[in-house]
C-alpha cells in the first residue's frame, strides 16, 4: 500500500484544518450567543428548562457534528438524584395520552423510558399531564412543550430575521444565519445526571489497555445525561465524557489529534461533503476511540501517515458493513439509521483513497 505523500502538501491540509478551526470557532461564538439569548427567554416562561450558559472558551452544551450542523442540548431543571429503574415497564402512548394497543419492541441499545419516580427529587411540574403519562416523561411531549416555548421566544427576541424553525421533523431544529452562512441546529432538551454512570454503558471492557484506569475513574466521573430526541425513548448521551477523552488523546506525545483533524477536513471536503453529511464528527471521532484502544500504545501513534492509513482503514470498514458500535454502549449501531446509499458512495470514495492515497485538496 501506498503511503502518505510528506511535505508541502501535507502542511497545506494542516493550514486547511487551522483555517476550519477559526471558521468554526467564529461560528460558534455567534451561534451560542443567539442560543444563550432564546434559552434564556425559554426559562422565564417555563423553569422546567434551563438559559444554556454563554462560555468564553469551550461549551459543552454545543457540539459541532459539520460546519453547518450543531447539536446543541439545553438543560432540563427540576429533576435530581437519578436511580436506575427497579422495574422494566416499555408502554406507548399517543401524544393525547391513550395508551396504544399493540405491542411494540422494547428500547434498545442508547434508548430508555423514564419515570418521574427515578428521581429523588422532582419539580411538580413533571408530574403535570403537559409532560407526563402515567408516571413516564414522554420525550414527543415534553418536545412538543419545547417546540412551542422556541417559537415564542424567537419572536420575543425579535429573532424571525435571524432565527427559523426547521418543519417536519421528530425533534426541535432551527437554522440561524451567520456571518458564514445558514447552519443547522437541533436544540435537545437534556437530563444531566452528574457522577453517575449508566448501567447500560458496561465500559471498560475486561483486560482494556485504552485509557488508563485512573482516566476511566475519572470519565466515569461526569456521569451522562439523557436526550429528548424522539417520540417514545430519552436517547442517553456522553458528551462530556468524550469530549475528556478528545483533550487527553495525546499525552505521551502522539498524532492522534493529528490525525482525527486531517481525517474530519478529508471527510467535509472529498469524502462525504454537504450540510447534513451522513457521517458526522461524532462517527470519526467513535472510530478513533475503537483504533486508540486496539492500538493503545505511543509506538504505534508515531509516524502520522501508518498511523493515519489505520484509522481511514477503519472507518471504511464500518462504513462498509454499515456498523459502527458505540464507544461506551456497545450493542448501539451508530449506523443503523443512516441512509444505506449514502454510506455506499462514502465507502467507494474511502476505498478509491487507500489505492492511492494522495491527499489531494479540492
């Protein structure tokens, strides 16, 4: 196999990458200005959901998945001290609250029910019938709460210039208008639930060389938060966790950072370009946790371009076979949802550069 071409070109993509990063910074500076402005109106008119804060550096509450599209989820106040269900109860109902007839599947993989009864302590108006269905938080309800409070503050905010609700879809979207154009957001309503970890996430995985014990204390740490994304499920969600795997990727010296950035600016500019991409950074980054813990040591993160090659390898097999675990919940295909026909185009663009592998810019 061909290895990486070294030199001018090399740095060229680096500069590349450079100019993303202040391009995407500068967005998000504008993007969480808007988002701190709406949420804020959102808590005075219902405490149930949280101002999301205004950071001056980074801001866990917004994830950018492509330059166009961020994940950006907003704190649920009045729920506290989290326990896992005791009891297994999976029921259905329709958005008016009847009960529906037919057996359907239980949550798998990043799903679950909630009930207000997990928490120690909970606002009243959790229990009220706007969010709640016989002791469950429905996640089409409290969206559907959620949705009218983001209208009506983009309209008390004198926003309807700058900021548009994105229709026919099963969460909350908008666009906003930026200096650098239109992006994409979806605004999750989340449950944090700090220094716990959830059961469902059974990591680390016996005799796990990546990361150390003393790392995996202290991802554990930040515990998890759960989504409301969907109809029926709360999605759970690691964030934060990932996001102190991404900082301490390269303690010892490696290119793993290196690598993850050259592989993400390949990724928006030949691989898989677009404002909704089928595979997004949340993909690529999962795909160099699973190469990190199967290549754990410094040796092997030494020489950017064999250690490149590895991870594009990777990720095309995934790609190819259309599954990719999820790095904390295992038995969770990243990839199941994703249009079968868009990862078959990423998959030959992916085979087509480990033939020859040039970086060529487009």
């Amino acid at each position: 196999m061909k290895s990486l071409p070294a030199g001018n070109l090399e740095d060229c993509l680096l500069s590349k990458v450079d100019s993303r990063r202040q391009r995407i910074s500068q967005t998000v500076e504008e993007v969480q200005k808007v988002i701190h402005q709406l949420t804020t109106e959102i808590s005075h008119q219902d405490i149930r959901f949280q101002a999301v804060p205004h950071f001056d550096t980074y801001n866990r509450n917004i994830k950018v998945l492509a330059p166009g599209q961020f994940l950006v989820t907003v704190p649920i106040k009045g729920l506290a001290g989290y326990r896992e269900a005791s009891e297994q109860r999976w029921r259905y109902y329709t958005l008016q609250g009847a009960r529906l007839p037919c057996p359907l599947p239980a949550p798998e993989g990043l799903q679950q029910w909630l009930e207000v009864e997990q928490f120690v302590k909970s606002l009243w108006q959790w229990h009220e019938a706007d969010v709640n269905i016989e002791g469950d938080i429905v996640p089409a309800k409290v969206l559907q709460v959620f949705r009218k409070l983001v209208e009506n503050a983009i309209r008390t905010c004198h926003l309807s210039g700058k900021v548009s609700m994105l229709a026919n879809r099963a969460a909350v979207w908008v666009a906003v208008e930026t200096s650098g154009g239109q992006v994409e957001l979806e605004l999750a309503p989340a449950v944090e639930i700090p220094t716990t970890w959830s059961q469902k996430a059974r990591w680390p995985r016996c005799l796990q060389r990546w990361p150390s014990p003393e790392r995996v204390k202290c991802i554990k740490s930040f515990g998890f938060n759960l989504l409301a994304r969907s109809n029926y499920h709360w999605e759970l969600s690691f964030l934060q966790a990932e996001q102190v795997l991404l900082e301490q990727l390269d303690e010892d010296g490696g290119c793993r950072r290196k690598c993850l950035q050259v592989m993400r600016q390949l990724k928006e500019d030949v691989w898989c370009p677009g404002k909704r991409p089928v595979l997004t950074s949340h993909h690529l980054q999962t795909v160099l946790f699973w190469t990190c813990e199967k290549y754990p040591h410094f040796k092997d993160w030494q020489v950017f371009s064999k250690a490149f090659l590895r991870l594009v390898r990777k990720l095309h097999k995934c790609v190819s076979q259309h599954f990719l675990k999820h790095y904390f919940v295992r038995n969770s295909n990243l990839l199941r949802c994703a249009n079968s026909g868009e990862l078959d185009a990423v998959a030959q663009k992916l085979a087509f550069f480990l033939k020859n592998p040039q970086i060529s810019l487009p």
